[in-house]
C-alpha cells in the first residue's frame, strides 16, 4: 500500500516552488517604478513637436505680405496640427496602457502591498482591460484582454488576510500576461519613434526654422529702412528662434534616448518573466533591468536639463 503525503508537506512543497525571492521582488518593483515614470515622455515629445512645429510656421508664415493667402496658411496649419495628433494616438494609448500595466505591477510588488491593496482595490486593474480593448478595435490587434479583471478578482477573491501567501503566485500569472503587452507596445512604439518621430517630424527642423527665421528678419530689415525701431524686433526675434533652436536639440536627444530606452523596456520585462518561471542567475536579471532604469534616469536628466535652461 502506498505511503500517502502529508497534506502540510505537500503545501510546504508548491507554497515554496510558488515564493519569489526578495531580490526577484525588488527588481520587479524597481521596473514597475521605471516603466511607470517612463511612460510619460513619449507624450512629452509629441507636445512639445507640436509646439516647436507651431512656432515655426508663425515665424514663416509672419513674413507673408498676401494677407488672405497668410490667413488660409493658419487653417491648413490648424487641419495639419489636428492630423498629427490623431496619427499619435496610437503611441498616446500604448503607453497609457503601459501606466495602468505598471502601476497594478508596482502595487503588487512593493513591500507595503498590502496597503497599497486596501487603498486601490477599487481601481486595480480597472482600466487596463478598457484601454487594452479600445486598443484591439482601433487598430485591429489581437492582445489578450481580461489581465485587468484577473488581478481584480485575485485580489477581491483572495482577501486581504490571505493575499501575502498568494502574492507570489498573482505576480507570476500577471508578468506572464503582461509580456505579451509590453512586447506589442514596444515594437510598434519603436516603429513610430524611429519612422514617425525621428524621419517625418524631427529631420530638417532645424533647416525649417532657419527658413524661416531668414525670411522674417529679412522683412524686419527691410521695415526699419522706414522705422528705425523695429531694430529692437529683430533681437526679439532671434531671442525667440535661438529658444526653439534648444527645443529643437531637446527633440532629438529625447527621441534618441526614447528609441533606446523603449527597446530596453521589453527586454527587462522579458527577463523578469523568464526568472519567474525559472529561477536565473540574479545578476542577468538585474543587468536587463538596470539597462532599462538607466535609460529611464537619462530621460528624466535630458528633461530636467531642457526645464532647466526655461
């Protein structure tokens, strides 16, 4: 007759197959935190583009002397303007997925999780699975939805008195799920950084501006001959146009970092949910997550430095 296992060694067992380590939990409560911050600078370079390209198009347009071909520009502008923002939608989404994803990660992970539990268990997970489904139907993808209402209900379910138990377990199904997010994310993130951003809108600004900046302080020049005056406009405007100049250059370096950092993000993720499932050596892990917070923490220095100089 068989020996039967105890019930006790058989849940001493799984329970331990189950924990994750403190270094496995602070890596993944340091990317949370990463990604979290992260995910607000792509929307920080389509604002500040649409900007720089406005301004630019009042410098070139101020010089124009026809005054309805002047004011049919400032329309076609306005048309142009709504255009692009409309082509960013998708990037603005993917990365407000992105925020809900890492900030139910952060919630989950970090060692005060269970007050962070009792404070948002209302909102955990909650508007995930709706951006994941606009997402899928705007753009016909096929994302597996229901990541949003699995931690929810994990979290109802389990209760606030047994959750520490279950942790590991919630954390390890979430990554698993939320890889196959961030990896959509980041390859058609990518895309539209290195195509959109840097070949469409960034390449040949800095000439734009200096079109324009030529033909307005020609204009200017031509004036003062009859209002010596205006001289004071021409230092005005170079002021303005050495400003956009720096906006210009912040631009690029954001957008260079942003290529860089976003393709880092994805690989970080991906050691995390390789070392759940099983245990890696813990300085691989953390060599792709510190790659990624690096980056992050370029971004936030090239953003502070810009703000800054203001």
């Amino acid at each position: 007759m068989k020996k039967l296992i105890p019930i006790g060694i058989i849940l001493i067992i799984f329970s331990g197959c189950a924990t994750l380590t403190t270094s496995q939990l602070e890596s993944i409560s340091k990317y949370s935190s990463a990604a979290k911050e992260y995910s607000d600078y792509p929307s920080i370079l389509v604002k500040k583009y649409v900007n720089v390209q406005n301004d630019i198009f009042i410098l070139s347009n101020s010089y124009k002397a026809n005054p309805e071909r002047g004011s049919h520009n400032i329309y076609s502008h306005y048309k142009n303007r709504k255009d692009l923002l409309n082509e960013v939608e998708k990037l603005d989404l993917s990365f407000k997925i992105l925020k809900e994803y890492a900030k139910n990660l952060e919630v989950i992970s970090t060692t005060d999780y269970t007050k962070k539990i009792s404070d948002n268990a209302e909102t955990i997970g909650t508007n995930l699975d709706t951006l994941l489904n606009i997402y899928n139907e705007k753009f016909d993808k096929e994302i597996p939805e229901g990541i949003g209402s699995f931690v929810y209900k994990s979290i109802v379910f389990i209760g606030k008195k047994h959750i520490d138990k279950k942790r590991s377990e919630l954390l390890k199904k979430y990554i698993e799920k939320g890889n196959v997010i961030i990896e959509e994310l980041s390859k058609t993130s990518k895309t539209f950084l290195e195509e959109n951003a840097s070949k469409e809108w960034i390449s040949g600004l800095d000439e734009e501006l200096k079109k324009a900046h030529l033909g307005l302080r020609q204009q200017i020049l031509v004036d003062t001959a009859n209002y010596p005056s205006n001289v004071y406009n021409v230092l005005l405007v170079d002021e303005k146009v050495s400003e956009i100049y720096n906006e210009i250059y912040y631009l690029e370096t954001m957008n260079k970092s942003l290529i860089k950092s976003v393709e880092n993000l994805y690989k970080a993720h991906n050691a995390l949910y390789e070392n759940t499932k099983q245990k890696q050596k813990m300085d691989e892990i953390l060599n792709d997550v510190s790659s990624f917070i690096t980056d992050v923490y370029e971004l936030i220095e090239i953003h502070n430095e810009f703000k800054s100089e203001e």
